[in-house]
C-alpha cells in the first residue's frame, strides 16, 4: 500500500524545505522536495499541510522495568508513551529484576520487545564486578552496549573493582555507557550531612545535589575518559549533568570522529535546584538535577558540540515511591512523552535551531550506534517519521500521558508543540491521542 505524506515542512539532515514522502510497507520509497499536485495513485494521502515531519527520536536511554518491576511499568506500556511522544525506537538498560547480566537473560529480554512493544526496541548488556569475562562474546550487530555503573543506582549494578573495569574497558566489542558518579565521594557526602543534621536519616530533597555532587559527578567521569583513552575503548557517558564535565569534552560537532560522546538528558535541561521547592521529589533523579547555570551550560553545549545527543533516562516509579527526601524518595522520572517537544520549545527558546534538534534526537543515535537503515528520512530507510505541529498551544494535563505509573513532572506544562502522528516501519502507532492497537516494533540492528 502506497502511503503518501504530502506538504509537509521536512527537516532533514541540516535542511528544512517543503516537501512529501512516500512509504511504502516498511519501507521509505521516496523522497520529494516539493509538494505532490496529482495524489490520486495513493492508497492514503496524509495532508500535513502546517506540520513539521522528523525522523522518528531514537532514545537511547531508558527504564522500562521488565522483568520483575512490572507494577511501575512495562514494555508495553512505556513503549506505548514512547509512541505518543514521537519515539519509535528505544534501548532499554539492564538493571532490572534479574539484571540483564547473562546471555540467556538478554535473549529472554528480545523476546518481550517481540510481544509487547509498539516501537523499535534494543537492549543493553550489564555489567558487572563478576560477569567481564562474557563481554567478549557479545555480537556487535545485535547488542547496542554495555552499560556500566560506575555510580551506585536503582539495581545495585555498582561495577567498584578497578581491575574489573579495566578488563570491561579493554574487552569491551561495543560502546560502554557509563554512569559516572563517584560512589566513595557520595558517602562522604551522606556522612557529612548525617553529622551537620546529628544522624537523621534523610535530609531535604533541596539537598540531593549536593550528595549527589558536581564533584561526584567530575571525578568519575574523569576516570572513564582515562580508562577509554588507555585502552582505545568506545565510550558514551551518560546524563552528563553538571558544567564542570563539560571541561572533559570535545566540541566537535561530527559525532562520527570521536571516541569518547556525551549525552544529556531532558530532566537536566528542563529543570533545576529552583524547581525543588515546587515539585519536590518528583524531579529528583541520579545524577542529580543541579543548578540554573548548570542547565544554562548544558544547553548551550548542545549546540556547541561537546554533547552529542539527547536521551530521557525515562525511569517510572509510583508516586508513593517518591516520597521522602534526598535520601529515601526513589531515582527517576517518566519523560519520553515530552522529550522532543520539549526539546523543540527549547529551539523556540533560540539554543539551537530545529535542525539540531533533529541531529541529536535522530541522527546521532543512529550514527552513534551503526543503527541499520533509521535516524534520516532517506529512500530505502525504515518509515520512522513524525509529524509535530508547531502552533498546538496544549497544556498536559491528568489523562493526556500514557505511562503506567500515572504521573509525570511536567503535568501543567504548557506546551507550544505537539506531537499529532508516529509512524513506525511505515504504519501509524499514533494519531491525535490514540496509541494504535495492533502495531509492533521491530529489533534494532547495528552495522558492525
């Protein structure tokens, strides 16, 4: 079936222009640069007249809970958010219940992709202080990455025997994702407020950034970047979080001439310490939410080139679970709905142009990762698209968000874009407010 989206605004590969697509079954056949005046040989004909189309956001980062911490969420549930909020691929982290530390755990972790998501899926390797040995294994067309916890976080993945890293970082056959925060610093960090606060057991979340310090922050990505320098490692640190990392990066703009890429997360560009005191614990996350001139240089770095691309660290807990301050109220927040509109207001905002946000959230991943055949509106691609209107003037408000946890810190944003229609591998997983029963992702696979 011929499916032909015609006059839409098309951004592109560091170009805007009014055009149309043509899909047909999976598959992009086409490409125009202009409107199409005779649509009559069309099985379907989307007018998207006023409408921006993308390459559909790749998120390399996120939480989907499954195995084993169903309650909060799932595949298919955060993949039918992803849907809605114009992501038609993820990668899922490890740290789940088991952890996605054995081969055999992987495989069983496809599988549920293959039921239950609406969008592209992959998932990560975990490692470990005991499981190095396996790293070697592991087919480069298949698995996206490692990820290691060079900071204790939701799972207890904590990876804290520097032989083992070394042996992680010169065995590895694929890019290692970091989280980098310096465990040793953080419980001195705890120690210190514990004495100043005459041994209560949780402070203020006001204070979490400063547990969780810049300094945390700085001297365990320092450390990863020595390591991937030593042995010639692939490395991608994750969440970069504070301005002070930023001293640690390249700011070259071409992703595909570096050995050592950054992401940012959309909780560290939308907020800061001054949101504490409105949404509380609903904003605290690992590594932590730190200053406005934090947010202010992270932002402007995206435009710069030292981060490369933008990811959610989409992470739902229940409401209950995020009561308590710096110390008991759980890590992590539910974003991948709003991640590419906000990006988009950020655009508005004048950080970066459209283009850029194209780049990061689309084009990069799939550089970054050797994804087959997505990331760019281009013949002969996956028809991974999506159409976002840049005059919708919406608030989010209780029942416009689809994560299973049931709330988002961003309830109450207003929001100028919208995302109006996702398509993936060609069909519509989303229109107008419904997910569309029915439609299954695919596996990503990578280029060697």
């Amino acid at each position: 079936m011929l499916t032909l989206i015609n006059n839409a605004t098309i951004v592109n590969e560091g170009r805007q222009y009014n055009g149309a697509v043509v899909i047909d079954g999976d598959y992009i056949i086409d490409v125009l640069e202009q409107p199409v005046a005779e649509v009559e040989h069309f099985d379907n004909v989307i007018d998207a007249t006023g409408l921006y189309l993308l390459p559909g956001v790749i998120d390399d980062h996120v939480h989907f809970r499954e195995p084993g911490l169903t309650y909060k969420a799932d595949i298919a549930t955060e993949s039918r958010t992803a849907a809605a909020g114009g992501v038609t691929s993820f990668m899922d982290m490890p740290n789940t219940v088991p952890p996605t530390t054995t081969p055999d755990l992987l495989e069983e972790k496809f599988l549920l992709g293959a039921e239950k998501s609406r969008v592209n899926y992959t998932f990560f390797f975990g490692a470990t202080n005991q499981n190095a040995y396996l790293l070697p294994t592991l087919d480069p067309t298949h698995v996206p990455g490692i990820k290691l916890f060079m900071g204790s976080s939701t799972g207890n993945m904590l990876v804290d025997d520097n032989d083992v890293l070394h042996e992680i970082f010169r065995s590895a056959p694929v890019l290692i994702m970091a989280h980098c925060e310096d465990q040793r610093i953080i419980e001195l960090n705890i120690a210190d407020f514990k004495r100043k606060y005459k041994g209560q057991n949780d402070f203020p979340v006001r204070y979490h950034s400063r547990i969780r310090s810049v300094e945390a922050c700085y001297e365990s990505s320092a450390k990863a970047i020595r390591l991937a320098k030593e042995t010639g490692a692939r490395l991608h640190i994750a969440h970069i979080s504070s301005a002070r990392e930023l001293e640690l990066l390249d700011d070259n703009l071409d992703i595909t001439q570096k050995q050592i890429t950054a992401e940012a997360c959309v909780a560290h560009l939308m907020f800061s310490t001054e949101d504490y005191d409105h949404l509380g614990a609903r904003i605290k996350c690992n590594p932590s939410i730190k200053t406005p001139e934090d947010r202010e240089a992270l932002r402007e770095a995206l435009a710069m080139g030292q981060i490369d691309l933008v990811a959610t660290d989409h992470a739902p807990h229940l409401l209950r679970e995020k009561e308590g301050g710096a110390l008991k109220a759980a890590s992590g927040m539910p974003m991948i709905q709003f991640s590419l509109v906000s990006m988009l207001e950020l655009s508005d905002q004048g950080y970066f142009p459209v283009e850029r946000v194209v780049e990061l959230m689309a084009h990069n991943p799939a550089r970054l990762y050797h994804i087959d055949r997505r990331g760019f509106i281009r013949k002969g691609y996956y028809a991974d698209l999506v159409l976002v209107d840049p005059a919708a003037n919406w608030q989010v408000l209780s029942g416009r968000y689809y994560t299973k946890c049931g709330w988002t810190p961003m309830d109450e944003r207003t929001f100028k874009w919208r995302v109006r229609r996702t398509f993936v591998n060609g069909k519509t997983a989303y229109a107008d407010g419904i997910v569309i029963d029915g439609v299954r992702g695919m596996a990503l696979k990578f280029n060697a």
